[in-house]
C-alpha cells in the first residue's frame, strides 16, 4: 500500500477520533459540571469574527502563504462551526500544499467570492 494512502488513512482516522475523544470529554465534563458544556456553534462567534478570520485565511490561501495551516489551527472551533462539512477537507488541502482547492472549498462555504478583498 502507497504510504501517502496510509497517511491519509491514518489522518482521517486521527479526526474522527479526536472528534469523538472531544465529544466525550465535553459529555463528560457536562456530568460533573453545574454548568451546561458549549457547543461550538456559529452563533457563538460574531459575524466580525467569522468574517475577520475568513477573509485573513482567504488572503493566505490566495498568496500560497503556508501558514494558513496555523491560522486554521488557532481558529478550529470557528471554522468548524462556519463549515462543518467542509472543514476537514479545507484543512487536508492546506497540509497538502493545495492552496487552490482549500480557496475554492472556503469560498464555497462562507458564500464569498474565492478571490479575497485587496
């Protein structure tokens, strides 16, 4: 099997499983806790927010900037919240150096144009 094959694998399944280790703690934490867990949500972020960081990342995707990969990184719950249907894929594209894609991917969630504001 091509390594690069495993190595996709392997990502994939290190995602769904930290998705389910993250639920599992929140649950827990919810059952020893007074106070109910939040959910990341994208109403839990503002709209300034939202827009701030989708345009920077927009912005990095455009230059090729390869620490786009961090601001993602920073931003997880927010991004996951903006596009959970897309945001796994948005952030394989971005290790894997495919700026035109995760531009395309984010546009397409966020309804904007894959060409950022100058």
């Amino acid at each position: 099997m091509d390594s690069a094959v495993i190595e996709s694998q392997l990502n994939a399944f290190a995602e769904k499983l930290a998705g389910q280790i993250s639920a599992i703690l929140q649950t827990l934490a919810g059952e020893y806790s007074k106070e109910p867990v939040q959910v990341a949500t994208a109403e839990r972020f503002s709209h300034e927010q939202k827009r701030a960081i989708t345009m920077q990342l927009a912005a990095m995707l455009a230059n090729d900037d390869a620490k786009a990969e961090r601001l993602i990184g920073d931003n997880t719950a927010l991004l996951m919240a903006c596009m959970p249907d897309q945001f796994r894929e948005l952030r394989q594209a971005v290790r894997e150096y495919d700026f035109e894609q995760a531009l395309a991917l984010l546009g397409a969630a966020a309804n904007m144009p894959t060409t950022p504001e100058v």
